[in-house]
C-alpha cells in the first residue's frame, strides 16, 4: 500500500462525526450523571419540606402571582413538580435522572432520552431558587438541548 492509499483511507473516515457524537454523548451522560447525583444527595435539604428554602412556598407564591391560576404558574415557571412534590418525590425523581443518565454514559443515547434528561432537570433548576441558579447548571440545560439534535432519533 502506498503512502497516498493510506492516507485516503485514513481521511476517508473522519469525513462522519460517529466518533465525535460517540464521545459528546457519553461526556454529557456523564455530566448529568453528576449532577443528578448531586441533585439527589442537595435537594431534600435545600428545597424540600423541611429544608432551608421549601419549594412549596416558592410554588405556592408563584401561584398566586399569578392570580391563583395554576396553568399560568405553569407556563411562566415550567416543572414537572407541578403535578406532585414531597421529599419522597424530590429523592425519586433525582435517582432516575442519576439511572437514565447512567444509560446514556452505557451508550444507549437517544433523542428521546436525551429530553427526558433535559426535562428533568430543567425541573429541578427552575424549582431550586438560589441553589440552582449557578453558572454550571444554566450551561448543562444548554448543551443537553444541543444534544438532543446531536443524538439519532431512536438507538436500538
């Protein structure tokens, strides 16, 4: 083989970004992974019933901002704590975040998975008050919704 054979055939195959995705992917899984983990250990005595700023009063006064209108609260402050909140709730849905993220790092990452991630924690940024509205989080939804287009539709 021929020095020019070789290096057609090595260029040939940087002309696809399966290697570049391969990598992003599992890096934002692992990302998620951390900070969903974080997430689980912070948000009981941060946020929840008992801790120092309980988001049922921050609901609460988003509420009635709004004028009592649950559905308005809803648009402007958009969690999927709307539905149901306690402790017990604030620990699950962290440790699933912690599961689903673990799966994407495995390589099993989809644009279906990928906005689920994104959800979810968009719901515990937009629930966490003064804890959750650092730099690193705003940045993590950023990049996670980029990579909901990065990811195939569906990865069997």
């Amino acid at each position: 083989m021929k020095l020019d054979e070789f290096l057609q055939k090595l260029f040939a195959a940087g002309k696809d970004y399966q290697l570049t995705r391969f990598v992003i992917l599992r890096l934002i899984g692992f990302v998620y992974a951390v900070a969903f983990l974080v997430a689980a250990n912070q948000l009981v005595p941060l946020i929840g019933e008992h801790g120092l700023t309980p988001v049922i009063h921050f609901m609460e006064r988003i509420q009635s901002h709004f004028g009592g209108s649950r559905t308005a609260g809803m648009l402007q402050v958009p969690t999927l704590f709307w539905f149901g909140l306690s402790d017990h709730a604030l620990s699950i849905f962290a440790w699933i975040g912690f599961a689903l993220s673990l799966v994407v790092c495995a390589g099993y990452a989809n644009a279906i998975l990928m906005s689920i991630l994104w959800a979810m924690y968009m719901s515990i940024v937009h629930i966490g008050q003064i804890w959750y509205g650092y730099g690193w989080e705003t940045q993590l939804l950023e990049t996670g919704f980029l990579a909901i287009f990065l990811a195939p539709p569906l990865d069997p």
